[in-house]
C-alpha cells in the first residue's frame, strides 16, 4: 500500500481577503465557500475571518469611563465589600441571640419572647378572689 504525500494548497493574501469580503457582505456561508472554492482545511477559512475580517469585531463592547467613573466604581465595590461583612455579622448575631433565647426557655421553661415586654411583678401574685 503507498500513501501519497500530503499536498499543502498556499491561497494568496488577495485571494484570503475576497474569500473574507464574500462571507462579511452576507452572500454565503463557510461551508458555501469551502465548497466553492475546494478550501479542505476544517479551521482555515475561520482563520482567515480573524486575520483579514472585520466581522469578529461585532461582538465587542467598547467602553470608555473617565478616571473619576472608574475611582468611583472602585468605591461603590468597597462599600458593597463592607455591607456584606456587616450583613454577615447581623445575620449570626441575630442567630446567636435566637439560640440564647432557646436555651433561656428551655432552662427557665417559659417563653422569653412572649412574655419580653411585660413589666415584672414586684409582689406574689394574688388572685382576684381575694381581694
């Protein structure tokens, strides 16, 4: 069995960028030009797009901030940084407060939350029978 040597085609810069210019202006697809064309190589006319076309810039967003947009930023990022941190700790100080208040009812057998804001008795509780 003999293997012919593999044939390497070399296409033009000229020839490249009319194959780029016919994909850009919306005519064909790839697989149209490959087909044209007798192009074999899987990546090579994707390559080509990104080397001479102008269609892999259509996806990017360019943007443009002043030196004081971007402090500013920086800031506001600090300060969600901070928020959280703060958020976080009132969160398990509220949790730890929850627990001391399951122990407290559970060790004294009442319920503390129910019975918070009620002033305390001073004296033994009478009934009003007796009075």
């Amino acid at each position: 069995m003999t293997t012919r040597p593999h044939q390497f085609n070399r296409y033009s810069i000229s020839f490249k960028q009319k194959i780029v210019e016919e994909i850009e202006s919306g005519g064909k697809s790839i697989s149209e030009i490959r087909r044209t064309y007798g192009i074999n190589g899987a990546g090579t006319v994707q390559n080509w797009l990104k080397l001479y076309g102008k269609h892999h810039l259509l996806n990017k967003v360019v943007r443009i901030e002043m030196k004081g947009e971007k402090d500013r930023l920086k800031e506001l990022e600090a300060e969600v940084k901070r928020l959280k941190i703060a958020l976080a700790d009132t969160v398990l100080e509220r949790d730890v407060f929850k627990n001391l208040i399951d122990i407290v009812d559970e060790h004294y057998k009442t319920d503390v939350k129910k019975n918070l804001g009620q002033p305390r008795s001073t004296g033994p509780a009478r009934s009003k029978d007796t009075a």
